[in-house]
C-alpha cells in the first residue's frame, strides 16, 4: 500500500516533534546545590531565568497567594508561615532549587525533572504539582524537607 504525502510528512516532522521537549541533565548522582547557591548565582542558571514566574516551572504554585506572584528568583527566597500558603511558600523554594539542579549539566542531582530519578525518586515536576493540588500542609512540608535534604547534599560548583 502507498504512503500517503501526509503520512510521510508527518513521519519526516515527528523526530522534530520529538525533540523539542526540555532536555533531561545527564548526569546523576549524589550532589545538590542548595537556594542560597542559586540565589547569589543566577549566572549557573540552566533552562531556568530568574525574572520568570515560578508558576511557568510548577503551575500548581498557583493556587496559593504565597506563591503565585514569584519569580524564580523570589521563589528561592525562602519564607513560610502557616497553613498550606505558608507550606506552600517552603515548597517553592525546595522546589525551585532542586529544579535548577536538575537541570544542570555536570551536577549529579538525585531527582529528574520529567522521569524517576535514583532510589525511587520520582519525576520533580509531577511530584511537586501532585503536593501543591493536595493542599495538605503536610504533604508540602514532607515533600519540601526531602527536596531540601538533597539541595544539601554538597555544592561542587563555584
């Protein structure tokens, strides 16, 4: 049977397609860089720009006054309070910081952004939307201090 021009058109265009999704960093690992780092390094920034509204990374942020106005720079400035907006505020600054890492090519971050990283950590993005729809605070919490014990796990950038 022919193909037809439009079968074939697509078939052409489809790895274009294909690879225009966000690139994944490679390398994986033990390493994080924590919010202060990225705070005072927006130079290192990949994939990321810090005028950009933290919602265009997590888009469930936006449910939450706390968060929903931040830039990704503002995000990595910490804050918190009560209730699932004070939550929701710590959850962005893990967050953002744990994207930027892996993001990075030569850091071996634990987490993936969009796939499992190492030892069952799941996709990032997913996850962090997952806890932000919840609205449980101690879904937010649990979810930002493991981010946080990763963003720690030693900086070899300069």
């Amino acid at each position: 049977m022919k193909r037809s021009i439009a079968a074939l058109a697509i078939a052409a265009i489809a790895p274009l397609v294909l690879t225009a999704t966000p690139s994944q960093a490679t390398n994986i690992g033990y390493e994080g860089c924590t919010p202060g780092y990225w705070k005072n390094h927006t130079d290192s920034w990949e994939e990321a720009k810090p005028g950009n509204m933290y919602v265009g990374k997590f888009s469930g942020g936006s449910a939450y006054s706390s968060v929903s106005g931040l830039t990704q720079l503002q995000a990595l400035d910490g804050g918190g309070g009560s209730g699932a907006n004070g939550a929701a505020r710590i959850l962005a600054r893990a967050s953002m910081a744990a994207y930027l890492n892996a993001a990075t090519e030569g850091l071996g971050y634990p987490w993936r952004r969009a796939t499992d990283g190492l030892d069952g950590r799941p996709p990032l993005t997913d996850t962090v939307n997952a806890a932000f729809a919840s609205g449980n605070r101690d879904t937010m919490i649990n979810l930002a201090t493991w981010l946080d014990a990763d963003n720690n796990l030693g900086c070899p950038l300069n």
